[in-house]
C-alpha cells in the first residue's frame, strides 16, 4: 500500500511540473508574440548595460591625417634601360662566348655574324665613293670654267647631276654599313671582311641568349636581351580611389621575397589614366644600391601619404565585421515596463588612411554628421551584441 502511494505522489508531482511547464512555454510563446520587432540594424541596450559595457558617444572631427597606403607591384627597368639587340641583315653566327647573366659594357663584342652582303656593301660603297670623289672634282672644275664663260651651262648641269647622283649614293651606303655595324670612315679596300661584330647598345646584364656557333639568324630574331638594373623603379597598382592620395617625391618602403629588409624608393610619376579594372599605375625609382632586387620581382610596398585635413574618429570606433567596416551612432532614447533603453544604429563605412590613433571616414551620401552622436567607445561591444543576437551571423 505504501508503494502505491509513494508511486502515486511521484506522478502527482510529476505531471505539476509538467502543467507548470506547459503553463510556463505558453506564456512565454504569448509574450514572445508581443515583444517589439527591433530593426536590424538597431542594438537595443539598459542603462546597466551601456555603462558594464562603457560606451561614450562623441561627434566627428576635421583631423590632419598622413598615413600608409599598403600596395603590391613588380621592380621594372625603363625602356632606356632595356635593349633586345638583333642582326640588321641576318647571317650566320660565327662567334659568341656570352651567356645569361654575363655583365657587358656598352659598345662590347656580343657576337660575330657572317654574312657574304657584307661583301657587296662594302665594295659597292668603295666604287662609288671614288667615283664620288671623281665627280666632285669635275663638279668644282666645271664652276669654276663656268663662271670664266669657258663651258656652257648645259655642261655645268650635267656634271652637277652626276656628281648629286653619286653623293647620294655614297651617303646611303654609309648609313647601311653603319647599320650593320661598319664605319665607313674607316674603311678602305684592304679592310673589306665578311663577318661583322654585333655591338651591345647599353651597359648591364644580358638576360636572354638566344644564338650558337653556325646558327641562321633572320632580321627580325632576337638574339640578345640586356638590362641595365642600376636604374630600377617599382610599378605599384593603387585602386581609383587612392589616386588622389600619391604625389611625385612620396617616399616608399618596399620588402621583396617576404624579406624583412627595408628598401627605400621615390614616386617618380603616376598614370594619368584609370584602366578597365579601376586600377592606377604610379612608378617609383628604386634610391641607393639594392643587390638583391631584380627586375620582375613581386614587391609589398607601403606609401607614405601626405597629410589632409579629413572626416575622422578615434580608430576604436571604427570596428570590422565579416570584411566590412562600421561605426555606432546613437538613435533615440525610449522606455520599456517603466525602464529606460537606448537605441543605436549601425553604420556601414569606409576607412581611409589611419594616423595618430584617428581613422578617415567615408560616409554613406548624405550623411549628416553635424548632429550625428557616434559611439567612440565600446563599440566592439556593441558589435558583440549585435552578432549574438543572430542578426549579422553569417
């Protein structure tokens, strides 16, 4: 009998709690329908709240910012500094001893080509140049019995003919031979060769070789390419809106390969164009000697901007969430069962260039921040409960 009673007053008790429940998730359901809906973009907090969580609400301010602008780019040569070097005329390669890497000055043998035009140029050139030199006597003599009314104009213009046919002749001679090489000053008919030296028009070092003994080598073949790396300067991408923060003679501090040296450049010019994918060339001269920077090395480089008179706030007003930026302002304040709330409103943002504790802001379009109330502390703690409400989850 008393195990009955025991069993009985367990399950009196049980299904109390069980009618409490029910009685308890019902309210709470009723209550839940009532609650306000507040705006997604709104934290509501207690007056217990907003001091545990210390926040304070200033104004913007008008500071005087210079900053880093953080940038990627390649180290590059001018094109002065660059040379492909080719052959002229063709021929066959007859010798070289060059290879990648290899230092050459300016005016050094990089190959000899062979080529049996040569020959004919310089013949041709020589014949003509005595005839040239024939001529010009004649052209001389004859002015001269022209003026003393010896001969007749007739004559005189028909030696003057031969004599311009000829000098023109010499003279496009010379600048073939110069072309491929020869100076015609100095040559003369013991000189007449078959083989040519090809000539590096630029000190540095020769970066492609594409020749070998016997090889056939056409006008249009590169065969040499060298560059001249004392000269370096960094090709930096900026996006459009930081075009206007770079000016000629800002200073740049670059690191190549992950390295922790510190390389120093100076903004030499900027692109005066936006290309397609809203991206800004600026070029920047490499300062001092850099043994371990080459051309086409990928480089990290920070920009020192100048400084401006900007919208700014205390960088820890500013908080980031999910690769965007935001900023708190006050909303309004109200009450709730006889206790006092206040609302703040979550901005999305833009930061610019950070300096002495204060961030640029760029404000939505036609924010009015003459009486707006901004949050410039706590606000990571405002953010934290915005997120654990659910409403910026991800």
């Amino acid at each position: 009998m008393t195990k009955y009673r025991f069993i009985t007053a367990v399950l009196f008790i049980f299904s109390m709690i069980l009618f409490t429940s029910c009685n308890t998730a019902g309210k709470t359901a009723e209550e839940s329908e009532e609650e306000e809906v507040i705006p997604e973009d709104i934290v509501e907090m207690r007056e217990d709240q907003i001091k545990l969580a210390n926040i304070e609400t200033g104004s913007f301010e008008m500071q005087s910012l210079s900053g880093t602008l953080k940038v990627n780019g390649l180290v590059v040569v001018a094109p002065q500094n660059m040379a492909t070097v080719c052959a002229p005329m063709g021929g066959f390669i007859k010798n070289t001893t060059l290879m990648s890497g290899n230092a050459v000055s300016k005016g050094q043998t990089l190959a000899v080509i062979e080529n049996q035009e040569f020959v004919e140029i310089q013949r041709n050139y020589l014949e003509v140049k005595n005839n040239f030199e024939y001529a010009e006597a004649e052209y001389k003599r004859h002015n001269e019995l022209y003026k003393e009314d010896v001969y007749s104009q007739k004559n005189v213009q028909q030696v003057t003919v031969e004599y311009k046919n000829l000098k023109g002749q010499m003279k496009a001679f010379e600048q073939k031979l110069t072309l491929i090489g020869i100076n015609p000053a100095t040559l003369n008919e013991d000189d007449i060769s078959s083989s040519v030296a090809l000539r590096s028009p630029i000190s540095g070092f020769v970066t492609t070789v594409n020749v070998n003994l016997g090889k056939f080598v056409s006008p249009s073949d590169v065969l040499f390419g060298i560059v001249n790396s004392d000269h370096l300067l960094l090709e930096l991408t900026l996006y459009e809106k930081d075009a206007a923060k770079v000016v000629k003679g800002q200073k740049i501090r670059f690191f190549i390969n992950n390295e922790t040296e510190q390389h120093e450049a100076v903004i030499t010019h900027t692109g005066q164009s936006v290309n397609a994918d809203k991206t800004y060339k600026v070029y920047a001269s490499v300062s001092g000697g850099c043994k371990n920077v080459l051309p086409g090395m990928y480089v990290n480089a920070m920009i020192e901007t100048s400084g401006e008179t900007v919208t700014a706030l205390p960088s820890d007003a500013v908080v980031s969430f999910d690769d965007k930026d935001y900023i708190f302002i006050f909303d309004k304040n109200k009450e709730e069962d006889g206790k006092p709330f206040t609302e703040y409103r979550i901005i999305e943002v833009h930061k610019g260039v950070t300096d002495k504790g204060y961030t640029e802001i760029i404000l939505p379009e036609g924010f009015n921040i003459q009486t707006a109330k901004v949050v410039i502390k706590g606000a990571y703690n405002l953010l934290s409960a915005k997120k654990n409400a659910g409403e910026m989850a991800c």
